[in-house]
C-alpha cells in the first residue's frame, strides 16, 4: 500500500498559507485516517508564557510507546509574520511514516512580539522537550529540528545557537545553581542530533537592507535601534563551528522569497570548517510548492542522511504508519 508520507508530497508551503492540497488518492485518504489509529495527539500544551501569550505545542506519538523514541520538532513557516502550527500537519507525515514522534511547534509572530522573540521560544520549545522528556518517551539523544522558510530558520537556530548567546535565558526552569529534577537549568548546552532545513533564511541581516531586502524580515526586526547586529546574532552563519548537528538542507536555486545563494554560503561555510551537510538543489525550484517527484528525491536524500547517524526509530514495524494491515 502507499505509504502515509507520499500523501505529505502533495503539499507545498508558501510563507502566507499551505497551498492547496491536490487531488488525494483513496490510498492517501485511508493512510490518513490510518494516523489516528496509529498516533495519539496531544494538542495545545502551554510550553511557556511570555508577551502574555501562551506559547502551545501538539505532540504525536505513537501509541503504546515504551521506550524513549526518536522526536522530530517542526516550526512553521510564514516569515516570522504569518502562519501556524496546523498548517504544517501534512508535512510531518513523512516523519509520522518513518515511526517518529513529533512536537509541532508554535511560536511568537510579529504581531506578539518582534525578534528576537521567535528564536527565544524555539529555544525554550527544546528545553520543555528535554524538561519532559521522561514524560512523553522523547528520546533527547536523537532530537532533530525541521521547519519550512522562517520554520527552517528556526530549526537550525535552535540547533545551532549556544546557551551562551543568551536567547534561553528567558525560558521556564532554573536559572542559576545546576540542574533541577525537572530538567536542565537555562545555562545547560542541550544537543540536538540533526538539522533538516528547507529553504530557510541563513542570513537576517541580508534581508534587512540592500538588494536582497524582504518585507518580512523588515517587519521582524522593526525599528529596533540595534536590528543590524540583532540580525546577526539571529543568524545561522554566525554560528557554525565544530560541534554543532549534521545540517540537510532543501532549497529551490530559483526561491524569489530567501536566495538560493544564502544556502550556498552556508554549505560552503560547513564544508570548509569540516563539519556533516549536505545540500539538496531543486533546479528551477521556488519557494516550496516542488513537484511529486522532487519531494520524492528530497524526502529520500534525508532519510539517508539521518540514517548516516544512526537516526531512526525503534517502534515495531507493524505499528508505523502505512504498513500493511
């Protein structure tokens, strides 16, 4: 039967909304409905306050999990403006498929708070997985970030930043004296295992001024007086160095909303600090919205990646999603 994750090939994801999904087979549709027997959702858990708003997650796991089980946390895109943790449902599906559990992550747009304010509740999203770990079977040491445009942006700084940039600070939990029996304090470097990137931004401060200048980004940082070297701080770029995760990232080498070339100075920044990435180029891609069959080649080139570091879960076949039944 066709599996669960060939039906998340039928979505593309712009910044403002998911385009429409296609025409779905019957296959797809059972295999859909087939998640709900398979998965148990736990939806809208306050994983902390801050601007006076409750910052939710949802969380899918498979049922009758025992054991710490691989997690994958997804942040949606939307330019950091727009967008929600429900639109990114069917992009999770893969993930699903393989025997993942999921944390669908929302954050603070714009009209909440302006940056660095996303950063900081992705960063506090990862230390309530760690917090909770025990709770929910997250196995914390096979953790992998994902998000589409902004979402990957988010993904790879939650991967990528140190505590020591300052941007935990904030998040629920100790702050001074080690690590509680709830979980780490706010000091504590909590690893990440992988990074799957799709075409998100690498450099704010490209996109705040000069040619390569976006809306969104402008709106982002807003008129804070020190924006210019906030977006530096905000950046990927700023931080690779040894020791962060292996990086798969997936851009279009047309994208009109975040250049091609941003993906291209990381890569080559990873590559000669010596570290784990690879770089999958969709020819004449836009901004998401790929094609069957360049969805099918992505999705492939990241399972293999994430099978390099032994990245896979351990839930029994017969209870993953789209096998034989």
């Amino acid at each position: 039967m066709k599996k669960i994750w060939l039906a998340a090939l039928t979505i593309g994801v712009s910044f403002s909304a998911p385009n429409p999904v296609r025409a779905q087979s019957a296959d797809s549709i059972r295999d859909f409905v087939h998640v709900a027997n398979t998965y148990q959702l736990i939806s809208n858990v306050t994983y902390r306050t801050a601007s006076n708003w409750e910052a939710k997650l949802d969380i899918y796991l498979p049922r009758n999990l025992t054991a710490p089980n691989p997690t994958v946390m997804f942040f949606h895109g939307g330019g950091w403006t727009a967008g929600a943790k429900e639109a990114g449902v069917f992009t999770m599906l893969p993930y699903l498929q393989m025997g993942w559990s999921v944390v669908n992550v929302e954050y603070r747009l714009t009209n909440v708070a302006l940056a660095p304010a996303a950063v900081e509740d992705a960063r506090c999203a990862l230390r309530w997985v760690y917090r909770n770990a025990q709770q929910y079977n997250f196995d914390t040491r096979k953790i992998v970030t994902t998000g589409q445009s902004a979402g990957g942006h988010l993904a790879l700084t939650t991967g990528m930043i140190p505590a020591s940039a300052g941007f935990d600070n904030t998040c629920p939990g100790d702050r001074a004296g080690g690590a509680s029996a709830a979980g780490p304090n706010n000091t504590d470097e909590l690893k990440v295992a992988a990074i799957v990137d799709w075409y998100g931004i690498t450099d704010v401060a490209e996109l705040v001024s000069g040619p390569n200048m976006r809306s969104y980004a402008v709106a982002w940082l807003g008129a804070l007086p020190n924006r210019m070297e906030l977006a530096k701080q905000l950046s990927p770029l700023t931080y690779v160095r040894a020791g962060i995760p292996p990086i798969i990232s997936v851009h279009g080498d047309a994208d009109p909303t975040v250049p091609y070339t941003q993906k291209q100075r990381l890569h080559e920044a990873l590559g000669k600090a010596g570290l784990p990435h690879e770089l999958v180029t969709i020819p004449a891609g836009k901004h998401g919205g790929f094609s069957d069959a360049e969805n099918l080649k992505a999705y492939a080139a990241i399972r293999a990646f994430l099978g390099k570091f032994n990245l896979s879960p351990t839930t029994p076949e017969s209870t993953r999603v789209g096998t034989a039944r």
